[in-house]
C-alpha cells in the first residue's frame, strides 16, 4: 500500500475590500478571528508565502512544496514534475464577492515570464451562489481598439464597453490570460487558474483603500497584455447528468468536470498521468480507495496523488464535487 493517500490542506482566508461572510458561514471555512471581509479562500496554493500544508493524515504539517520534493511523478503525475519540478502548477480558490471586484487582466505565460519571471493566468469560475441580478464582466462588449479602450479609461467609462452577464449557480466562465474581467457583487464561486498571482488592476469604482487613497491601477502595464479580440458572451451552461463527469473546461492548463451523484460512482485514472483535484461544492462524500476512506464536506478541497487510479465517490445523501486534472501531451 502506498505512502500516499488523499490529502487536505489547511485553507488560506485572506481578507479583501469586497469580501463577505459566506465563506465562513456556508462552506466551513474557520478565520483565525473574527471578519466579516473574507473574500478568498485559498484551498490549494504554491505560490511563494501562500505554499499550502497538509491538514490530514501522517503527511499533516507539511507544505505542498515539500511533498512534491519527495513524491515527485507518484504525487503529481511524471508528465507533470518534468514540466513544474516542485512547483504545483495551479492554484484552487473560493471567492466571495459581497461587493463588485475591480475589473482586471492578467498576462499570459511569454509576457508574466518577461517581466515576472512567472507563469501566466488563464482561469475559470464555476458560479456557486448568486444574487438577484449578479452579474459579471468578461471581454469586450464589441471590437475595440486601443485607443478607443485608453479613452474610455481616461473617462473613467470602461465599464461601458464590456460584456455583462448575468450569473447563476452551475454557470461556468472561461478566461483565457488577456480577457478582460471582474466578479460582480452578490457572487460565490470556485475558482480554477495557473498558479500565478500577478494582477493588472484597470478600474476599481473609484474604491478607496484604508478609507483614504485610491487603490492602485496598472494601466501602462496593462497594455501589452490586453487581449483585444477578446469579446462577446462568455458563458458556458452546461447541465450535470446525475452520477456522471460531464466536462465543463479543457484547455492546455487544466481540465474540469462536474460530477452530481446520489449513489457511488467509480472513478478510473489508468490513462491520466496527472494527479486530481476534488473541489466538493454541494453535500458531503466520500472517497474510498485501496480498503481506506476519507470524509469530504462541502467547501474542502483534496488533492488525489497521481499514483491512486481507481476511487469509489460515496455520497452522504446528494454531493456535488469539481473535478480537475491536466490532461494534455506535455502538460
């Protein structure tokens, strides 16, 4: 029997202008005192000084880093540590919006490696709560140029030529690096992205920061990254089929499914060289591996080792769980 086993981690709350208290109220999360701001939960994280540190089992009490220094393919996948080494090569987020977040971009992995020595971010959302008439913002309304952006953003108009949507539970949003967006206020979602935390703030609704000076915007910075094509609906609906993986976002960093199950389903990673990421969104599970089993309740996030390829998911009643892998040649 393996060392390795599904492991848990310790989440990382960060408070934010905008945050709220869903995160602690409705998905279990427990700040180390009291806040009513708590608008990221960082689930799973290598980012330097937000390395994530395993919450359960013999392997508790270390970081995310230091497994994979051990580990190495077994945990990660082989495919996966030729490309990353050490460093895990996405970053597991849930977000809470009480208020609208600033509208941003962020670069891709040529322009984030020039100036950042860092990987890019593409990202995707899955809506887990919304309020009535929550919207969010994700590219460009029609064709703009660069002009025609710099100007808006001298009128302080930018808002006006972006696309709005409005969001629901179970809705899904791609966002390539270079997409304009922001996360509109009343939103609750799970967030999937490279591992990177490089942000070009371009609008924040003239917010201010420790009730004085206006946050910081990036706006020089901003251009060279600006995917100006980047425009139209965005919103991928995609219905779950009862205790089956329906796939919601392939692209070269990641994939993602979701899975809404009232019986035990069998999961098979015999032809993935990857490890998985279960993200349970709704219900309690769970998981059921070489004769052992691991509980998971809504709002924890576990990280399967590549070297475990066959899991039985047992649901409490009805659960509903993402999950995430990479999945193409090279990674």
């Amino acid at each position: 029997m393996s060392e390795l086993y599904p492991l848990k981690f310790k989440p990382a709350l960060k408070e934010k202008v905008w945050g709220g208290d869903a995160l602690v109220t409705r998905y279990n999360k427990k700040p180390a005192g009291s806040s009513n701001n708590i608008g990221e939960s960082w689930e799973l994280s290598a980012v330097s000084g937000n390395l994530s540190v395993i919450s359960n089992g013999k392997l508790a009490g270390n970081n995310i880093e230091e497994l994979i220094e051990i580990y190495m393919g077994d945990l990660i996948g082989d495919s996966v540590f030729e490309k990353f080494g050490n460093e895990f090569p996405l970053l597991i987020k849930l977000i809470e919006a009480r208020e609208d977040l600033s509208i941003q971009v962020h670069p891709d992995n040529a322009l984030a490696k020039k100036r950042h020595h860092a990987y890019g971010k593409t990202e995707m959302w899955y809506i887990l709560e919304s309020g009535k008439g929550s919207r969010l913002f994700s590219g460009f309304l029609e064709n703009v140029t660069k002009d025609m952006y710099l100007k808006a953003v001298e009128e302080g108009k930018l808002p006006d030529i972006l696309n709005v949507e409005t969001v629901e539970p179970g809705d899904t949003f791609f966002t390539p690096a270079g997409r304009i967006h922001a996360i509109g206020a009343g939103t609750v979602l799970a967030e999937i992205q490279q591992t990177s935390d490089i942000t070009y703030r371009l609008f924040d609704w003239n917010r201010k920061s420790s009730g004085k000076e206006k946050r910081e915007l990036h706006t020089d910075l901003a251009l060279d990254a600006i995917d100006f094509s980047a425009k139209g609906k965005n919103k991928i609906k995609k219905e779950p089929e009862l205790n089956k993986a329906v796939k919601l976002v392939s692209c070269e960093f990641f994939d993602t499914n979701v899975i809404l199950f009232n019986k035990a389903v069998k999961r098979e990673y015999y032809l993935l060289d990857s490890f998985v990421i279960y993200i349970c969104v709704d219900g309690e599970f769970s998981i059921r591996w070489e004769g052992n089993t691991e509980r998971v309740s809504k709002g924890e996030t576990v990280l399967l080792p590549a070297l475990i390829k066959e899991v039985t998911l047992e649901p409490v009643k009805e659960a509903r769980l993402l999950e995430i892998f990479i999945n193409s040649p090279g990674c």
